[in-house]
C-alpha cells in the first residue's frame, strides 16, 4: 500500500518536526547560531521551557533550530512550515498564498510573509559559472518581459513589463535575473560575470549580443524572424521552455507580481528548474534540498513590505 509522503510525522507532530529540522540543519549536533560553538552546548528540559531550546555554555544565551533561519520570530508552527515547503518545492507552477492560506489553515497575510521567505530561501548562492569544465558546454541566453500592458491597443509599450535575463546551461543549471533594462550594457553585466569563457553562447538575433558573444568560444544565433528555431544542435528551445514555465506560473497562479517582489518568484522557478525530475531529484529530494538552505536567510516582515 502507497503511503503518501505528506502522512510524514514531521507534517502533524511539532518534537516529529523539531526533529527532522534540527537532523537536516545539524547533521552533527546543535551549533550555536550566534558564536558557531558545539561542544557547549546543553539542551533545556525544564517543565516551562519552549520546545527545542538549548543554550550555549561559551555565550551563555539560549537558542534554537530556527534561530538564523526563515523561521527566526514566526509563530507559525514548525510543522506548517514544512508542510509550506513540501507544497511550494513540488509546485511545478507555484501555489498562490490563497492555497497556501486555505490548506496550512493561517491567515491570509501569513500564508503571503511565508511564501516569501521560503522564496528567499530558494536564492542560490553559488558563484561557480555556467557551461564550464564538467558540463555540456553550451549555455543558451533569452531574456523575456513580464507584466500587463498598460493601455494595449491604445500605445502600448514594452517599457511597461519587467524584463527578466535567464541564462540555461544545456542539460543543466539555469541563472535568471530580474533586471531594470535590457541593454548591451546590462547584458555584458550579466553574461560574464555568470557564463565560463569557454562556453559556446547560443541566442536568437538580438543585435545585442553581437558584441558581447565574442567574449566566449562561439556565439552562435538562430533567426526567429525568418523561422528558424533549431539548426542542428543550434537553439534556444531550453532557454524558452524555462520561460513557458516561468510565464504559466506568474500569469496562471500568481496572475499579478509586484515588481520590487519579482526577483523572488524568479528564484522561486530558477530552483524547481535546478532541482528537476530530469536531474534525479524527485518531490521528497527537493524539499529537501531548500530545507538546506533556511540558514542564514533571515527575512522580516518590514524588508518584505
């Protein structure tokens, strides 16, 4: 018999999900959060004391798992908390804070602060650039506008959506970028200081990157005007599908996003996208894999709004 993995006792049980929090974040023990100390460290047990609480004997202050965390100063069970990135990690498209706020059983407001910390949590912090030694090589680069169109039929303009860089290691890793324009300016900015010199760029056209795919080992394009979408191993199909999914999910879930909030939906489909079913990671792995990275990603509410 199937057994649903969200029947987990760490999704019910709030020590089930202290628990399973602290053995993912301290795979060797507590660690103080404030002076990073492990071998003075006690755990509390009086009859008053908070669950999961522990103190360190070298500072003398008491902490726990969520300190220096996205859950730090929420009282929002820790349990809910998982339950959130289950839900948001194994949402190929997102889930709105109305789904949110209708299955954790929160407001409306929390469910909305805490789709968005775990969205910070989901920022990737690696620096190592794409198409480098180890990978296939090919990095193809699109960018894409998202956003209504104000007064359309009636002067519409461009300038009036948010434009978004992504960058899409082939069988790879995907980087996008909320930026302010689309310049060849902006683009040289993001191309290389994200793109392995070595790498062969692929892009559509766009006069833009004319100049700047010389920086790499080749720049090759395809004419979407005349067309042309493949030419033999030459396209930017990837680098699209990625937007498909990106614009599905803002328009279909989402449906409106702030611009100054942007930056953290992108992140939200830039991680799915790096921890894909095409690369072995399946729901349980995924959640996972954003539980790892709640440290040090404190976020309030006053940065938030």
């Amino acid at each position: 018999m199937t057994t649903s993995y969200l029947s987990a006792p760490q999704f019910h049980d709030e020590a089930a999900a202290f628990a399973f929090v602290e053995s993912h974040l301290w795979p060797t023990g507590p660690v103080c959060p404030r002076c990073a100390t492990q071998d003075r460290i006690g755990k509390l047990a009086g009859k008053s004391t908070r669950m999961g609480v522990y103190k360190c004997y070298a500072c003398r202050k008491p902490f726990t798992v969520r300190v220096g965390t996205i859950f730090e100063d929420s009282h929002v069970e820790l349990k809910l908390w998982l339950q959130a990135i289950f839900l948001i990690a194994s949402s190929k498209k997102g889930i709105s804070s109305n789904q949110l706020h209708r299955v954790l059983g929160v407001t409306l407001k929390t469910a909305w602060f805490m789709g968005h910390r775990v969205r910070f949590a989901m920022t990737d912090g690696t620096t190592d650039k794409l198409g480098g030694l180890g990978t296939s090589g090919i990095v193809e680069a699109d960018e894409t506008y998202i956003g209504r169109t104000r007064g359309q039929g009636k002067g519409s303009h461009m300038s009036k959506k948010e434009p978004i860089v992504a960058l899409v290691e082939r069988k790879g890793r995907v980087r996008a970028f909320h930026v302010p324009t689309v310049t060849a300016e902006s683009l040289k900015t993001v191309l290389h200081s994200q793109i392995d010199e070595s790498a062969r760029l692929m892009t559509d056209g766009a006069g833009m990157y004319k100049k700047l795919g010389k920086h790499f080992a080749s720049h090759e394009t395809v004419n979407h005007r005349d067309g042309e979408y493949a030419r033999g191993d030459v396209t930017t199909n990837t680098v699209e599908s990625f937007f498909g999914v990106l614009k599905r999910g803002l328009r279909g879930v989402y449906q409106h996003v702030s611009p100054e909030h942007l930056n953290r939906y992108v992140s939200e489909f830039e991680f799915r996208h790096n921890n894909r079913t095409a690369l072995e990671i399946n729901d349980k792995q995924r959640a996972d894999n954003l539980l790892a990275g709640v440290i040090g990603k404190r976020l309030t509410y006053h940065e938030v709004v």
